[in-house]
C-alpha cells in the first residue's frame, strides 16, 4: 500500500513511500495440508500492494521473488532503512508493470524471514522460534500460500503471475495447481526442476551453514552472532552461479584489492577484487537473512520438479488457458536456455498460448533483475494483449446475455 509522505519523494516514477502489510491465514481448523502431509497453521503472510485495483479487478499481478527476495519489490520504505524495493526499476508508474495500470501484488514466501511465518517465528505450542522444527516445504506449498492472499484479497483471476528464478518456478507451479487463477504466466531464468549442478551449490551452501559452530541445530536465535560465517560462506558460493564468466572477467578480472603486488600470504582471502567482493556480498546478506530460511528455501528449490510430481511438464500444464512467456538469458548457467525450451516444446505440444525468448546478455542468471529495459518490452504488449482479451471476453458475454450495456470503450485508464 502507497504512502504519502511529503518530506520524502524518492523519484518521480516511483510508487513513493510504502509500507508492509499483514494477514494471518489457514486458522485452525481450516490449517494449511503441506505436501508432506503435515497440517499448518496459522499463517501470517507480509505483502505489500502498488496501484489501484480495478472495480472489475481484472487488472491484478503477483510478483513471485526469488531465494533471498521478500515482499518488498518496489517503493522505499520509510524510517532509518530507506531501501527500493528489488525490483524497483521494473514497476511503477510508467514501467513495465505500470501501476497508473495495474495493480501488483508481491508477498514475502512460507518459511521467509521478513515476516511471512517461518523458521524465526515463534513456535505457539513452545514460545520459541520454530528453528529446525519448522515443517519442511515445497514450492507447492508456496504458492498455495500466495493463492490464499490473492482470494483474501477479493480478487478471482489475476491478469498475470510473474517471477523469475525461484519465483519462476512458483509461477509454473501456480498456473499447474491453479490454472484458473491467471489469464498469463510470465517466467523468466527458471526450469521445470533444478539441474543436479544447482542442487550442488546449494548442498554446499547447507553443509556451510550446518557446520558453523554457531548453528546450535537451528536454535542460535538468542546469540547475537548466530551461525553469520556459515550462512555467509553459502551466500558467496551461491552469488557465483548468478554471475557469469564474462560478467566475472569484465568487472573483476585477476585485479588486486589493495595493492599491484602479490603479498605471498596464505591468509589473504580478499587480494583479489573477486574475493573481496564475495566477502562484501556474505557480509551484507547475513544483515539481513535467517540461515533456517535459507536451508527450508534451498530444499524446496531441490525438490521442484514439474514433470515428476504431475507426470510430464505438458500434464502439468495441460489445463492452463493462460498466455505463457518464458524468457531465459544467454550467459545463465544455472537455468539454461536449454532448461527453458523443454518447457517451451511441452507447452506447443498441449498446444498452448506460448512465446519464447532468448536474451542476449553477459549478466549471468542476475539479468533479469538487471536488464529492465528487454524485459519491459516482452512484457508491455503480452499483458496488453491478455487485458484486451479479457475485455472483448467481457463485452461478448454482454451481448450474449442481451444488456449490451458493455464496450471496449468503457474503461478508463
């Protein structure tokens, strides 16, 4: 939800100052049924909304974030953190996801750590966080979640669900579970399953985490330092499979930090620029990330896999009548263009609406938070497209009906 604050306008296409929202959802008896078959709830979701929804409200899109997103996608937040949302360049007034157009939605995941119930709330059967004991989840149970919100919030059908990476694959999951949710699906950087490349990193990325010290089992939450070295070493090997070799070489090369010569030491980890930075990068995250989210986040990416849990990709899709877009990167190793096209190719053989396309970038998998400026031009005319078909849906109904009171004409932007 916008927030007018006189003395703070960030820039003139921005939503300006926001603030998150809460709800709590699946209240016994009506508890959340997880894919592992354990009942939970309740669950407070955090959520935050740009621009007006429509008397007809039709003009809805949820924004699915990545591993280490959270609900605050676009604006500022006020008070001491006075930070744009991550994808602050994509939406807006005027941008890509237009909000003097739409209205977008974006909730912070099941098992996050910025104030949708996960492993860091408080457990009310034992009044301590939840740590370990969290309940395992998948990307299913994910988007169960947000489904609810979108229906909390009144609104039958979305005019697209958009997400890239981890997001990309919650959305592929929405439109296989809830395929009457959505006119369009909009994924970007993801697959349909992760490579065993990816599942990799992030085995590593656990085993850092785990052998910290400081993890204490998962119950460091009164320890001021936590289990930071752990979770700060996952993030720094997983922050290399977002870059790319060219992206590397380009902005770091074999450049020295602090000096033109080596220094012969074997406990200078950050000589090199590309150490230091990874360091920085570690550093910054543990300031803002919970390490149990992070181990609950990387399971549920491992045990995504479309075509497993429904018995082909094209099964999976099978009754979406959703306008799909996929657009993979280049440069990405860690979802592929390859991985994309395997979706792709099962979407024209259920003979979906589907258009594909791959960006030239050097970004690495990281593009499609920084490349605003392709992506707004795929999706500028597919949500146009999709929001005048659901107009002329709209005036076809009323004519059958006899009213004719409807036209294409009505509605004021």
């Amino acid at each position: 939800m916008a927030n007018d604050d006189s003395e703070f306008q960030p820039d003139g296409d921005s939503v300006g100052l926001v603030e998150t929202q809460f709800v709590t959802l699946f209240e016994a008896p009506n508890q959340l049924c997880l894919e592992s078959g354990v009942r939970f709830g309740p669950i407070q979701v955090a959520y935050e909304t740009y621009g007006t929804l429509s008397p007809e409200k039709d003009n809805a899109i949820f924004v699915c974030h990545a591993l280490t997103g959270d609900a605050h996608v676009a604006g500022w937040h006020a008070g001491e953190e006075r930070k744009p949302g991550w994808w602050n360049d994509f939406i807006g007034p005027g941008k890509g996801l237009d909000t003097n157009r739409y209205f977008v939605i974006c909730a912070n995941v099941l098992s996050g750590c910025k104030g949708t119930t996960g492993p860091s709330s408080i457990d009310p059967e034992t009044g301590k966080p939840f740590g370990l004991g969290f309940p395992f989840i998948t990307v299913g149970d994910i988007v169960k979640v947000h489904s609810a919100l979108v229906t909390h919030l009144g609104i039958e059908k979305l005019l697209a669900v958009i997400g890239g990476s981890l997001g990309g694959m919650q959305v592929l999951k929405w439109a296989a579970i809830f395929p009457d949710q959505m006119a369009s699906v909009i994924c970007l950087a993801a697959a349909a399953k992760l490579s065993a490349q990816g599942i990799a990193f992030n085995v590593v990325g656990r085993r850092a985490i785990f052998t910290d010290p400081r993890f204490n089992g998962g119950e460091y939450y009164d320890d001021p330092e936590g289990p930071r070295y752990g979770l700060a070493l996952a993030r720094m090997v997983a922050h290399i499979t977002y870059l790319s070799d060219v992206s590397i070489e380009d902005k770091f090369g074999r450049r020295l930090q602090h000096s033109d010569q080596f220094k012969y030491d074997l406990d200078q980890e950050t000589e090199f620029q590309i150490g230091s930075y990874l360091h920085y990068q570690g550093k910054r995250f543990v300031e803002r990330f919970d390490a149990n989210s992070y181990l609950c986040l990387t399971h549920a990416m491992d045990y995504f896999d479309l075509a497993e849990e429904h018995g082909s990709i094209q099964q999976a899709l099978e009754r979406s009548e959703a306008n799909f877009l996929l657009a993979s990167y280049t440069s990405d190793w860690l979802f592929t263009t390859a991985q994309s096209l395997q979706i792709v190719s099962a979407l024209v053989d259920g003979q979906r609406n589907i258009s594909f396309v791959e960006l030239e970038s050097s970004k690495g998998h990281d593009a499609f938070l920084l490349e605003i400026e392709p992506l707004e031009q795929l999706v500028r005319p597919l949500l146009e497209r999709t929001r005048k078909e659901i107009d002329d849906r709209r005036v076809a109904e009323a004519r059958i009906r006899g009213d004719g009171a409807m036209n294409g004409g009505d509605r004021v932007e």
